[in-house]
C-alpha cells in the first residue's frame, strides 16, 4: 500500500467537460464499472458521463497538483438531491492507480462538507455494494452509518447487497469539529 497524499497536494472544483476523459478512464472492468455508475454500459465514454449530469447536481472532480500541473484523480456528484432536506453522494471514483492513498476520502469529506456547509442540508446518504470492504469501512470511519439493505442482481446475474448510509449534520460535527 502506498502512502497517503499529503492534503496540501489535493484541491477540489467543479467538473469540466475537459475532465470527462479522464474520469472515463477510472473503471478498469464491467463489474467495475457498475459499482461506480450502476445504470453505465461498458465501456463508459464522454456521453454516458454527459448524458448524466443533467439529472446530478455539484460534479466535483478531485485535482492532485504534479510537477506544477493539475490532475484530475477523483470524481463525484449528488446522485439525488432534496434542497432543504438530503442528498446522496453518488458516481464517486478513483484513478485505479492511486486507490488506498487517501483521495477517495478527500472526496467524500468535500461532499459532505458541501452538503452540510454549502447546501446546509440536515441528512446525507450515499450507497454502496457489500463488496466493496474498503469504502464501508471509509465510511464507517467517517461516521456513516448503515440505514437500509436493498438485493439487488448484478447485470452477469448473482445476488448483491446494497447498503444505503446515512449522517446527519450533528454527526459530521462529532467526526470533524468546526474551527475555532
């Protein structure tokens, strides 16, 4: 395992078609790919990404700063969004070459920020496949807490549980406390 990014090199802005290649990139397989955008054909192109973010709102690319140039290396969007009330975080994705180095839990600790700070939401959910051990685990550090289990059946026809997660804003401010 590689080490973690220090957080000064990693910064966040909204996604640019540019960044759409790129992201497009981040699923390696099928199966990879539906855990990322359930409802994407393999391969996932420019389109399918595009043809999205009309029904998504805040797409955040994560940027890591390299040799004084900028890299988009994560991805995110609210896959659901109820002003005043809850989003969901949804699309969320890693460049498969820096995984388990700290970006996907920049990403989702600026989604939760900006639900809570910026849209001044009161609940927060997001979904994720049984399968997938290290973003459980992620979330559970970062307070998220199981609410729901859906069954649902992969597209090559096995059974898979998805957890439905949950925070609401005074959680958040128990794992990360407001500056003083």
């Amino acid at each position: 395992m590689s080490s973690a990014f220090p957080q000064a090199l990693l910064s966040h802005r909204p996604l640019a078609d540019a960044d759409i290649p790129t992201i497009c990139g981040f699923p390696r397989t099928a199966e990879e790919l539906y855990f990322l955008f359930p409802r994407a054909v393999w391969p996932l192109t420019p389109d399918q990404v595009r043809a999205t973010l009309g029904m998504r709102r805040d797409p955040t690319v994560i940027t890591l700063a390299e040799n004084g140039r900028e890299r988009v290396v994560g991805y995110a969007n609210y896959a659901t969004f109820e002003d005043g009330r809850t989003a969901s975080i949804g699309n969320l994705s890693v460049d498969p070459a820096l995984r388990r180095r700290g970006i996907a839990e920049y990403l989702v600790r600026t989604m939760i920020d900006r639900a809570f700070d910026h849209h001044h939401l009161p609940e927060l959910t997001l979904y994720c496949f049984n399968t997938n051990t290290p973003a459980l685990l992620l979330y559970a550090k970062l307070g998220m807490a199981p609410v729901a289990l859906e069954t649902r059946v992969t597209p090559w026809g096995q059974p898979i549980a998805l957890f439905k997660l949950r925070m609401d804003h005074a959680t958040w401010r128990s794992v990360v406390p407001i500056a003083a």
